[in-house]
DNA sequence: TCTGGGGTCCTAGGACCC
DNA sequence: TCTGGGGTCCTAGGACCC
C-alpha cells in the first residue's frame, strides 16, 4: 500500500506567533508589513531569524544582519522574539496534528510529520490536509502548509512549495513534473557547498541529479552521498516517520563578543558563562559528559577546536570548565582577536555511581555546592518569568 | 553588508589491538 | 624479523538542518 505522510510547517513560524500575541494586544499585524525578528538590533552583529511575507519581498533573508536589512528598508519593523510564546504555540500546532495521526514525528518547533496512510483511507488526502491547515488557522491564528506524499521526503519537498497557507500534494507519479525542473539546492541536503561542487559539473536541476550516471556522481560528492542525492533526486525514502522523540547526543553553547576580544581575562569571563549554561543543562537532563569540546571562532570565521575525554564522566561546572581552559591555552596564540568562543559536550550517559578514587579534587564537595545553588537560583529565575508570563 | 545559536551526521587519518 | 587485514576509538574538520 502507498503510504501517506503529511508534512506540517508553520508559515514564518517566529513572526507568525509574535504577530498573534500582537494582534490579540490590540496592536497592527506585522504579516501584513515589511517585519522581522531579530536579536538586540542595536547590537552590530544581530541577525535576522524570521521575515514576514512583504519583507521577505523586499528581498530581505532569514540569517540576514539587520544592519543590511535596515539599509534594504528603512520602514522595516523589529520585533525581539518570546521562546515561552514560541513553545506554546508550538505544543498547540503539534497536539491538534496529533489529533489527525498518532504517528507524529516532531522535526523541530515549527515542523512536523504525520503518518495518515491509515486515516485517510476512502478520504481524499488533499480534503483532510486542507481541514488541518484551517483547525490550526482558526483555532490559533497562525497558517502552515502542508505538503502531502507518499513519504517524508516528498512530503517536505511539497510543503515548501508556494506559501503561506497551501496544501500541496507530491506522489512519485508527479515527481517528474513537480520536483525536475528545481534546481538542485532545492532538495533536502543539498547546501551551498555541494550546489556548487554539482553546478561546476553542469547538474543544475534536481532532474539532472536524478538522471546522472551514479558513478559519475561518486567521483563528485563520495559514495554514500550520491547513492542518498540519487534517491531522492528520484522521489525515493523509505524512512519511516519516528514517534520516539530521541535523547540529546549533545549540548552545546556559545558566545559572539561584540567586539572581537584579545584579552584573555573577558575571553575566560565568555568560556565561565558557556559552561554554567551547557553543564547546568546536563544536570537538569539528568547527563554525565565524557567529551568535553571548546571551539574558538578567528575575525575571519574560520574556527579552532579541541576536545578531549575526561577520566570520569562528570557534570560538576568545574570540571568541564577546567578541560575547556586548558584546551583553550593550546590552540589559542593568545593575540589573534576572536570572535566567539563556545564549549560544547558529548559521549552522555547516565551514569549514576561515582567511582571513588584516590586522586578525587579534594575541591569537589565545594563545586558541587557552588553547581546546587546556582541550579537553584536558575530555576527560581525560569519560575519568575514563567509566573511573569502566566500574568499576561 | 558583514554575517547567531543549537544541533546531527559524515569523513579521514592515526593509534592501538587482535 | 617482518608481514596483512580488520575493528574500534579518538580527534579535527566540514556539511547540512532549523
């Protein structure tokens, strides 16, 4: 039996939902006005991180500074983003698809992918699709589109195409006429990188990476990639849609000056504020890490890293922040200007026992206080602005 | 114009073991 | 004394996603 998969993506997710709050506020609705949401856009290095329709007209990008999109539009409207805003309406789109399959695999805060090989049966899958999208428009005030194939790859594929508030279908019988003729950064996994490597070959369109010699393709992008680019340049995935939510295989954080830094002691001050927040992280996740990871990133954007294991897997502060000092000695000259520094940690588990040795940092009790109390303060912090958001 | 932050997966070379 | 080949782990770097 062919299998249908819808694929659920809300419609400039970040504007769309700050634009709902504004709207219920009484205030005008940004969807409608050249808009963006940005970071403090007094800080230089702000970037934008979602663009209304009318913006996005103006030519105006996602990842785009906001010092280039002002220069674009002088008009432009920016707003700051709300993740506790973010979560609700991300846990309201995703329980009323859930309502419409239980196979629902989340892809991440604005997207999703249904299994309704079963629900749709003796339904038109475009009737159910198109109820969907408007429960969601008229329940909570924000659109999606929904692409539906005969599975998860053609599914994204259709829902990126023409937006806001669309149904579109891609089945494999329509995988020459729909998804040929695009170029090939177009397709899922395609990036800047392997778009040109292909143009530079004279593949343009996801047709001509669907028809090419396979070995052809190997030569160009390596054997697991162009056996993967040529099944889906062809409609083919056979993935199957992941109810399991799976478990963090990392965390990491990371900090852009802005201004680049030379002096070691505000780079420390960087390092210290990253690691309270990746190993406050693990701790609340209930994580030990045997992979601690720093990464410092040059004026020119090119970036060091180094990582090591730690003897014991650890979630004290102290101690992935020791390794992350000592590995910043070692790849940093301690004169180049940086740009950010970040700390990152891997290899989790969680593991419960601690293995008693010898050579234990007779500090540790103290560190583990020093991790207990600021755990604490930051979760007073997180109530405090939960029960501030709650009052609105 | 001057580029954020948080993830996943892959590759390739070297070390080490059997 | 010198040899092949496979497996695993670690590290650094890179590509891609939202």
């Amino acid at each position: 039996m062919e299998r249908i998969i819808f694929h659920i993506d809300v419609n400039s997710a970040f504007l769309s939902w700050i634009a709902v709050k504004m709207v219920r506020e009484g205030k005008p609705d940004l969807r409608l006005v050249p808009s963006v949401v940005s970071g403090d856009p007094e800080d230089r290095r702000s970037i934008i991180t979602a663009a209304s329709i009318p913006a996005k007209k103006l030519g105006i990008k996602t990842a785009q500074p906001v010092s280039m999109a002002l220069r674009t539009c002088p008009s432009l409207v920016i707003v700051g983003g709300d993740w506790g805003w973010y979560k609700e309406c991300s846990e309201g789109f995703i329980s009323i698809c859930r309502k419409y399959s239980p196979v629902l695999q989340q892809f991440s805060i604005d997207e999703c992918f249904i299994d309704m090989s079963f629900r749709c049966y003796g339904q038109d899958p475009v009737e159910v699709a198109t109820r969907l999208k408007d429960e969601i428009r008229t329940t909570l005030g924000f659109t999606v589109n929904v692409g539906v194939g005969s599975n998860k790859l053609l599914a994204k594929m259709a829902s990126d195409f023409e937006k806001p508030d669309k149904v579109h279908t891609l089945w494999e019988s329509e995988v020459q006429e729909k998804m040929w003729p695009l170029g090939v950064r177009d397709l899922l996994w395609v990036g800047k990188k392997t778009e040109a490597r292909l143009t530079s070959y004279g593949i343009r369109t996801i047709g001509d990476l669907a028809t090419i010699d396979i070995t052809m393709l190997t030569r160009l992008v390596g054997r697991n990639a162009a056996i993967q680019l040529h099944e889906y340049a062809n409609g083919r995935d056979d993935s199957p849609v992941e109810t399991e939510v799976a478990e963090a295989k990392s965390y990491s954080a990371e900090r852009t000056f802005s201004k680049d830094l030379t002096d070691p002691v505000d780079i420390d001050r960087a390092l210290f504020n990253v690691a309270c927040i990746v190993a406050h992280r693990i701790r609340r996740d209930h994580f030990r890490a045997s992979t601690v990871s720093m990464f410092i990133k040059y004026t020119d954007f090119s970036v060091a890293q180094k990582q090591c294991q730690v003897p014991q897997p650890t979630d004290v502060t102290a101690m992935i922040l020791n390794e992350a000092r000592r590995m910043l000695h070692e790849v940093w000259d301690g004169v180049s200007p940086l740009r950010q520094v970040g700390l990152g940690v891997s290899k989790l588990t969680h593991e419960n026992y601690e293995q008693m040795s010898l050579f234990e940092d007779p500090r540790m009790e103290y560190y583990r206080e020093w991790d207990r109390q600021y755990d604490e303060k930051r979760a007073l912090a997180e109530d405090a602005r939960m029960l501030a958001y709650e009052r609105k």
